[in-house]
C-alpha cells in the first residue's frame, strides 16, 4: 500500500535539545567563532584519536585548506575517485591543480588502490580517497605509495580502518556536517591531522590571524572558512547522540539487508567486517536485467510510492564542466556502468522501523509489477 505522507531521503535527526544549545549560544552573545567551536575542536580530537582538530566552514572548505596546507597548487596533480560529490575534484581545481581520477573497485565503490600508482606521475603530490558511504577505503596500498593523503571522510566520522579511527592516520582528514551527516551542525566541516605544521597552516587559511589591540597582520591571505559557535552547538549535542543514533542505524542497517536479500537485481554495496562502516549511506546497485528496471525508472516507480531517494553518485568525469575540460579522460568503465545503477535508499535515525519496512514493501511491489 502507497504511503500516504512523503518519506524523506534523509531528514536530520533534531530535538529540543539542539534547539536549547542553540538558544544559549544566541544568549551567550558568541554568534561567530568562539568556545563552543573550540569545545568541538577539543571533542572531536578525542573522539578521533587525533593531535588536532580543527572547525571550519564546510566539508568543501576542509579539503580546499588541507590541499593549500600541503602547499598543492599550480601545476601539481592530485589522484582522486569519480564517485564522489563534485567537491572532491572542485577543490583541487581551486587550488590550481588537476585531478587524476581513479577507477573504482566493483565491491564498495572505493577507489581501487591497485590502479593508483600506474597515474603517479612527477607532478602527483597528493592522493585524495574517499571513504564512501561509510565503508573505508584500502587505505594501506595508499600510504605504501609515500605520496601525502588527504581523507574524504565527509561520510565516515564514524568509520574505523583495521581497528583504527579515522582521523589521525593521514596527513589530513576532512569531514562534513552537512545537514544530512552523522553528526549535523546543518553547515560546517572538520580537519583532523597528526601533524603540527599542517593544524597551524589551517589555523591561518581559516581566519585572519589578529594582532593584539588595535594592531593586526596577517602571514598569508587567508579565507573566510571558519566555524560558528551557533553551528558547534548544534554538533556539541549530536555528538553526544550518537551513541543512540549509531544504534537506530544499525537497525535500519540490519532491515534492509534482511528485507532486500531475497529480492533479485537490487544488491547493496559491500561492507568490509574488517572494518567499522559508518552506515551513513544505505546504498544498492539495480541490475536492469534481473530486476527488470533501470535504477532511474526504479527511481520514478519510488517517487510514486511517496518514498524519496538520492544518487550517491554521477561520476564526476562525466559532468559537463569536468567532461569539457578535460576530453582525453580515458574511460573509467566500473565507475561509469555504477554511476547508471546505485542509488540510496532512505536512512536517518528520524525515522522508524516502520518506515525502513515501508521502503522494502515498495521495493517489492514494484518488482512485482516488473517481472
């Protein structure tokens, strides 16, 4: 049966509780950057395992200041995955170098590490992964390449590789807390790092460096990316829900793999158990064949049933700017036959059991309805 009221794609999980932090911070007279931004900083270092932390703009600004702190710019290369959101590629065009994409592995759609090192060339200084939906990439074949890492975790604030938090393992690690992430602030982005002279380049870029009194000066022209303590109220508090909302996803985690196994054409995306997967994305991939739809009629036939999805994600390659600008991009056939079959199923601690149950009922009438 067709729901009766629209189910989001991935509505963020939000009480009284935010909506408190919030207004104490309004009260407090700090509307910009201020101690509850540097209690997140000292939170998050913690929770991750990592010497620094700090509270920035976005997940886009994240990488932009972790690419400048490496000093990556004109001329350089940087090797990074298709499937991922633009931002990822937009970054390094922004800093004046060019990404190298990467085909993916079948599995989990990670960059595959095996094909890194035959695109190193002498002007690759960097290699950007992207631990997508919360699955880790093979992170080990990457360090093993002595090239400096920046992590894409803008989906893995949760994520553990072989044991070991993500977040001090890289030279840096970016994170998001976009409305839709684990941990929300509705805006904003982290970097983690082990290393001091990276933590202090960021420190720079974010935010003009003042002076004492009146008297001011600045060592580099920095951006305007730093973090509000109105938006750090709102992660204080869901950092400390996480715990619950880890638990509401492992069920809706634990739904769809029970409800979608018997269903042929839709199979999700693989989940490492050497690692800890941060369940941020429940995403499948659509076989038109066995299922009898295409991922984007299968898309429609959803949308019928008042059930939102999303795309995660179009390869970046094939976009019109990055198709335009860079023609001699030879094919990347795993990234390119995936970017025409996943999709993501709704996921957030707001909502039920009941809802997970709604999806996979739809799932299963529409493939009725197809064979």
């Amino acid at each position: 049966m067709t729901r009766e009221t629209q189910l989001g794609f991935q509505p963020p999980s939000i009480g009284e509780e935010e909506i408190e932090a919030v207004a104490e911070a309004l009260r407090s007279g700090w509307l910009t950057t201020g101690p509850r931004a540097a209690l997140l900083e000292e939170r998050m270092a913690d929770y991750l395992d990592a010497k620094h932390v700090l509270a920035v703009a976005s997940g886009t600004a994240a990488m932009h200041l972790a690419l400048l702190a490496l000093g990556i710019g004109e001329g350089d290369e940087v090797i990074t995955t298709p499937i991922t959101w633009p931002a990822t590629a937009n970054v390094i065009v922004h800093t004046g170098a060019t990404p190298v994409f990467v085909d993916v592995r079948e599995g989990d759609l990670n960059i595959d590490p095996e094909l890194i090192g035959a695109a190193v060339t002498e002007r690759t200084k960097a290699v950007m992964p992207v631990h997508l939906a919360g699955q880790p990439c093979d992170m080990d074949p990457i360090w093993d390449l002595g090239i400096p890492v920046i992590e894409d975790a803008a989906h893995a604030a949760e994520s553990a590789y072989r044991g070991r938090k993500l977040g001090g393992l890289s030279d840096a690690t970016c994170f998001s807390l976009y409305a839709t992430k684990n941990i929300t602030a509705g805006e904003g982005g982290l970097v983690s790092t082990n290393r001091d002279d990276v933590a202090e380049a960021i420190r720079n870029l974010r935010l003009m460096r003042r002076g004492d009194g009146s008297l001011y000066d600045i060592t580099v022209p920095g951006y305007k990316a730093n973090l509000s303590d109105v938006l750090a109220a709102i992660a204080l508090v869901q950092l400390d829900k996480l715990p619950e909302h880890t638990a509401a996803r492992q069920r809706q985690f634990a739904l769809y793999d029970e409800g979608l196994a018997g269903l042929d054409g839709i199979e999700p995306l693989a989940r490492d158990p050497r690692d800890t997967h941060a369940l941020h994305l429940y995403v499948v991939r659509v076989d038109a064949g066995r299922f009898g739809l295409t991922r984007d009629e299968l898309q429609r036939a959803l949308t019928a049933e008042r059930i939102s999805t999303s795309i995660h994600f179009l390869p970046v390659h094939r976009l019109s700017w990055y198709r335009e600008r860079f023609p001699s991009q030879p094919s990347l056939p795993v990234a390119e036959r995936a970017g025409d079959e996943i999709l993501s199923l709704p996921l957030s601690p707001a909502h039920s059991n009941d809802d997970i149950t709604d999806v996979i009922e739809a799932l299963g009438r529409i493939r009725d309805r197809s064979a």
